[in-house]
C-alpha cells in the first residue's frame, strides 16, 4: 500500500474551499510549500461561547502532505496560508506504519 498516494488522493477528493498551498519560512529565511487541508480549529477549551469563537476565528488546522516538503515544519515558523501569515504553533507528523511520515497536523494563530 502505498501511503503517501492515499493521502493524496484524500486531498483530491476535498471540498475545494479548504485545498490550497501553504508557504513555511523558517527562521533563516528558506521556504518550503505544501498541499494542505485546512479547517478552524475545534476542540479548544473557552470560558464562553465567545471567547471560544475568536479562538476559532484566530486558529486553524492544516493538514499538510509531507511528499515535496523542502524541511519539516516548526513551531514557531511562519506559515501563509489563505492570503494570511500565520504563527505555526504546532507541526506533530502522522507516520501510520511508524516509519513514513504522510502529513503534518499543522496547529496554526493569527
């Protein structure tokens, strides 16, 4: 089974308002650009309903492929993602068969 086809063809078959490209800069300078998925972040705990709105309004989830990927992303890198520089707080790799990374789950704040 070749892991890092399934993946893409999950992107292929998304909805086409989340498909895009994100550009990582890391802190020399360099750029690396992926195929990404991206949602607003959910599971967070807020005191109130709006405060847990501001923190969707202000967070996203990317699911990144890692096929083509100049570098490994970072917290703290920048991301820009959907016209928007964003803060990379998180990158946690999916490898299913313990060995192959397919995707980063990219944690992302304005």
């Amino acid at each position: 089974m070749n892991l890092a086809a399934l993946a893409a063809s999950a992107f292929d078959r998304a909805p086409v308002g989340v498909v895009g490209e994100v550009v990582f800069t890391a802190i020399d300078g360099s750029t690396a650009t992926g195929r990404t998925v991206g949602v607003p972040a959910s599971g967070t705990f807020a005191d109130s309903f709006k405060d847990q709105q501001m923190v969707r309004n202000r967070s996203r989830r990317l699911t990144v492929l890692a096929d083509g990927l100049a570098f490994v992303p970072e917290a703290g890198m920048i991301a820009e993602w959907a016209g928007t520089k964003w803060t990379v707080l998180s990158a946690p790799p999916l490898a299913p068969d313990g060995v192959t990374v397919i995707s980063y789950r990219v944690a992302l704040q304005r």
